[in-house]
C-alpha cells in the first residue's frame, strides 16, 4: 500500500497551487477554478486518511469518503453559483477581470 | 448511543421551516405579481408557527440525534428561537423594501427561510462536516440574497467578491477539517476535545489542521485580517440583505464558533491556553481595524460594515474568557450577540425607511433629518448610542457583562482596548448624530429633550445637546419625510422599547442565556 504521507504531499501541493491560482489569475472564471482545484485538494486528503484507517482502532470508519462525497456535491453547486454571478456581472459590466471589478474600494 | 431514527421528531421545527420555504417558493408560482407580498406575510406567520412549535416541544430536552451529529439542548433552542425571531424582524422590516425595489420576492423569502434553517442547524452542529454544510446552507443563500439587485453593478461586485472569498474560506476551512481528520479520525467535537487532551506528541499537521480551520471561520466571521469581502458585500447587497449579513449571519457564525470552541478546545484546559493568544489577537486586531477604518467612511452600509467587525472583535474577546469553570464569557458573548442584534434591526429598519423615503445611504444625506423626520432620526440616534455603550441603553449592559469577563479572564489590556475602541466607536456614531441633528445650522438651542419613550443617557453633555430635537424650529429649506410605513414603525417601536428595556432590566434574558450557556459548558 502506498504510505499515507505521499497522499498527503500530493493533497498540500494541490492545495498551493489552487491557492497560488486564487492569487494569481485575474479572471474570476480560473478564480473558481482554483477553488475547485483546492477542494479536491482536500479530497485527496480526505479520502486517503480513511483508507489509511488501521491505526485508530478496530471500528470501520468511512466517514472520510462521505465527508468527501458532501464535499463534491457542495461544490458543484457553489460553481453553479458562482457562474451565474460572474455571467450577470458580465452582462452588465463586459468583462470578469477581478482588476477591473473596482468600483468599491476600502 | 440511541439508534439513528429514535428521535428524528426533535427535528420536527427544521423540517417546518424547510417545509416552509418551499411552500413558499410553490405558492410564488401561483400569485400574481401584484399580490406578492403575501408571501412575506406568509414567511412571517409560518416563522412564527416554527418558534411555537419549537417552544412547545422542545424546552427541557437534551438529546443527540444521527449518532452524535446533532444536539438538541437549551443552547440550540435559545438560538433557534432567536434566529426565528430575528428572521421575523428582517422580513417585516424588508417587505415593503422588496416591493419597491427587488424583483421575484418569492425567491428572496424562501432564501431567507432556507438560510434561517441553515443557522438553526448551525447551532445544533456538533460535529464539523454537519457544522460545514449548515453553514453552506447560509451562505448559499446569502451569495445569492447580495446580488439580488440583478442589474446593479454594485449588487454584482459585492457578491462576486463575496463568493470568491465565501468559497475559498470554505476551501481553508475544509483543509483544516481533513488535516484534523487525517491526524485524529475523529470530526466530533467531543472527540476532538478527547483527542487534544490525552495526546502527548502533537503533530504539526494537527495544529496546523486546526489553525487552517480557524482560519476559516475567521473569514465567515469578518475578523480582521480575514475582514476584506464584508465592507463591500455589505454596500453592495440591497439593504435588508446587509441587515441581514449584519445581525443574524454574524450571529449564526459565533453560534458555531462558540459551541465549537466550548466543546472542543476549552475543554482541553492546557492547550486551550495557547489557543487564547491566537483569539486575543484576532479580536484586537478586529477592534482597531474595524473602529479605526469606519472613522473614514461615508457610505452607512459600509459604516455599519466597519463598525460590526469591530463589534466581532468584542465578541471575539468574549470568547478569550470562555473556561470550563465560569459561565461569564459564554454569558457575555450570547447576551451581546442579543443585544447588538436588536439595536441594529433599529438602525437597520430606520435606514430602510429613510432609503424608501429618498433613495439615499450616504451620511451626508441624513443633515438634517431631525426635522425631516423625528422619529426616524431618534431611533438612529438612540441605536447608535446603544452600539457605542452609553448607559441605560443594552449597548452598555452588554459590553459591561463581556468586558468584565474578560477582565476577570486575566486579559485586562484586552478589556482596556476594547474600552478604548468602544470610545473611538463613539466618535463616528456620534458623527452621524450631527449629521442628522446639527447640520442644516439650525439656531435652535438645545433645550430640554422631549423625544422618544423619556429615556436619555444621563451624563454625557454633547450627546445630551445633539440629541435634542429641533422640532419646534422649523428654519425654511428642508422639506419633511413622508411617515415611515406602519410596518417600519412597529419594528422600530418594538426595538426600541427592547434596547432600553433590556438595558434598564436584563435579569430575564440573562437567565435565559445561563441557560444556554450551561448546555455547552456543563463544567461551570
């Protein structure tokens, strides 16, 4: 079986690089996609620490995969969401450029 | 551990508000457009069938249902009742606002209803995945309540920077949670307090897990430095919205927080200590950020922004003083969470009057509203000086209850500078106050007041002269108000008859909040 730790190096990476993504992108569209990014992040983490189960004892413990599973379908509808906000503000104000989305500042 | 199904029926207030809201996303079909306001009749009415459902079934019983993953206890029904109350209070108070200004008023009660329903389960949360999605359910709703005004621009900026900032939170707060679970196996609060207990080599993944959650939270609670989504989400969302993100979303979040912290950390005395440093920061921080930045501002929404992380920052100093042996932090947070709810459901209900009114939310525009309108200008007043805690006024019972806890937590230069913040507070809600009473250079001296119910704070002798209205002067070129909506009027009346008298009298509330917080902190 693969060591739990090398889950867990691949997870934090995805999670830096999301996060990196939440910084860097200027487009609200790749803004959400490093969310996702990040999100799934966590799944991995998720899910390799409940099939790496054995050293907290002898009850079966899925509570990692179902946590996951609640944290896919958050997801799905937080892009829902989020896509129908960036689409009116692009109707309304032609771009999704977080640099030009100002008009409130302090 | 009672089987899954035993007692689902302690359920039954959740399933009524869920039932509820989607009654009255049916019936939206079915109205015609004219007739719509029915339907915030309607939330009204079934809001207030829920918390006598609730008062009914459910005082004195002390359960967990899914195993664990939920509580029913004196603290989930105090703050159920209040959060019902409360989302009351917002509908009556946006009804007429929603019919002049927003389209598809079902959609924006049944959002409304289903976010009440996330921050009851909020408070009933024990364990953190169920704690996550409850708080989705608030969010969600509230991501799409802010960007109501669909062809604003503004409207849509603040809710695109709040989703954003809403989903990446989210994403922290999840990280946190699956490095806890991948050190400990356990989401339970209880097991998480067990595990921080007994475990003598911490790996950093853990701390690191729960710092990540911390974070989190922080974020949904607006504390500083997590605090840069809220003064622009709360411009832009329409104004019963900001209300709404102000009071009860606020108060949800240290709903959770609060259970989260007394179930899980403080029980684990020693480790708890360190984690007060880190809360202690936060709520400092929160205080001088939140008051300091609103001295600068002129928009009322992003005032009351400002002034509320400010106000998480008290808070937050409450929840330094959380220990396993006094009830008083717990006492003062969730008799401050009450008190500062009611006072700005005041402000927030006389803001929307006056916006109903004139179309205006700057401060500037309130010079003068003294004359243009009485009332509306003593309820602000009276808010605002309950916010910046001059006696007889909630404001200062409140802030007396949680400063002493703190105080006697140890943390006295965190009660000094939150004194401090609290007089700095002082001076932009008093700025406010001229606006509206001084402004249009009136030559009418400041006599004897004769406003509102009788009740003034004593001492304090600007706040004496600027809250006496000039009615009596009426000096050519203002034009008056037309009268608030009977609606608007009730709630202020009723608000404001709740701030002095809780002020003047808090022993009844009191004891329900010992209540409360005996549930979650049974040691004390």
């Amino acid at each position: 079986m693969v060591p739990l730790v090398y889950f867990q190096l691949l997870s934090a990476a995805l999670f830096i690089i999301g996060l990196y993504g939440v910084m860097a992108r200027r487009s609200a569209v790749l803004i959400i996609m490093s969310i996702e990014l990040m999100l799934n992040a966590v799944n991995i983490n998720l899910i390799a620490a409940a099939s790496h189960r054995e050293g907290w004892g002898s009850f079966v413990n899925f509570d990692g995969q179902i946590i996951a599973i609640f944290i896919i379908t958050v997801a799905a509808a937080e892009v829902g969401l989020a896509m129908a906000i960036i689409l009116r503000m692009y109707r309304n104000r032609a771009t999704v450029n977080v640099d030009e989305i100002d008009l409130m500042k302090w | 551990m009672p089987g899954l199904t035993d007692n689902l029926y302690l359920l039954t207030p959740e399933f009524a508000l869920a039932g509820l809201a989607f009654l009255v996303f049916i019936i939206d079909l079915l109205l015609p457009e004219e007739r719509k306001d029915l339907l915030g009749w309607l939330s009204v009415a079934g809001l207030l069938g829920v918390v006598a459902l609730s008062l009914v079934m459910l005082p004195g019983k002390e359960a967990t249902l899914y195993g664990g993953l939920l509580a029913v206890d004196g603290y989930s029904l105090f703050f159920k009742v209040f959060f019902l109350g409360l989302g009351v209070f917002i509908i009556l108070s946006s009804i007429d606002y929603v019919k002049l200004h927003l389209n598809h008023p079902g959609e924006f009660y049944g959002l409304l209803l289903f976010s009440i329903l996330g921050m009851n389960l909020m408070a009933q949360s024990r364990e953190l995945l169920t704690a996550y999605i409850s708080l989705e359910l608030l969010s969600f709703s509230l991501y799409v309540m802010v960007a109501y005004a669909l062809n604003n621009a503004k409207s849509n900026e603040g809710s695109l920077k709040y989703i954003i900032i809403g989903a990446f939170s989210s994403a922290i707060l999840l990280y946190g949670i699956s490095m806890v679970y991948s050190a400990l196996g356990v989401t339970r609060f209880e097991g998480i307090s067990a595990a921080l207990s007994s475990i003598t080599d911490l790996r950093p993944a853990l701390w690191v897990g729960l710092a990540l959650i911390m974070v989190g939270l922080g974020f949904k609670l607006a504390a500083v430095p997590f605090h840069m989504w809220a003064p622009d989400a709360y411009e832009g969302a329409p104004l019963p919205v900001t209300a709404y993100l102000a009071i009860a979303s606020k108060a949800a979040a240290f709903a959770l927080v609060l259970r989260l912290l007394s179930e899980a950390f403080v029980p684990a005395a020693d480790r708890w200590d360190q984690w007060q440093i880190i809360v202690a920061t936060l709520a400092a921080l929160s205080m001088l950020v939140g008051n300091l930045v609103a001295l600068a501002q002129r928009n009322l929404k992003r005032l009351m922004a400002y002034s509320s992380i400010g106000h998480v920052g008290y808070i937050l100093a409450g929840a330094v003083a959380l220990s396993t042996d006094s009830l008083l932090g717990a006492n003062g947070i969730i008799f401050y969470l009450v008190g500062y709810s009611i006072t700005s459901i005041v402000v927030f209900a006389a803001l929307i009057a006056f916006f109903n009114a004139t179309g205006q939310e700057e401060i500037p525009d309130l010079a003068g509203l003294a004359d243009r309108q009485p009332f509306l200008a003593m309820a602000i007043a009276v808010s605002f000086f309950s916010l910046g805690g001059l006696p007889i006024f909630v404001g200062f019972t409140m802030k007396f209850y949680l400063f002493t806890a703190v105080a006697n937590a140890g943390y006295l230069w965190l009660a000094g500078l939150a004194i401090f913040t609290s007089l700095v507070s002082l001076y932009y809600y008093l700025q406010v106050i001229r606006q509206m009473y001084i402004q249009p250079a009136l030559a009418a001296p400041a006599t004897d007041a004769a406003d509102g119910p009788g009740e003034h704070p004593p001492a304090e002798p600007e706040s004496e002269h600027t809250h006496t209205p000039s009615h009596h002067e009426p000096s050519g070129d203002y034009e008056p108000l037309p009268r608030p909506s009977a609606l608007l009027l009730v709630v202020m009346v009723l608000g404001l008859v709740a701030v002095v008298g809780l002020g003047v009298y808090p022993a009844p509330l009191l004891e329900l909040v010992e209540g409360a917080s005996a549930a979650i902190l049974p040691g004390g």
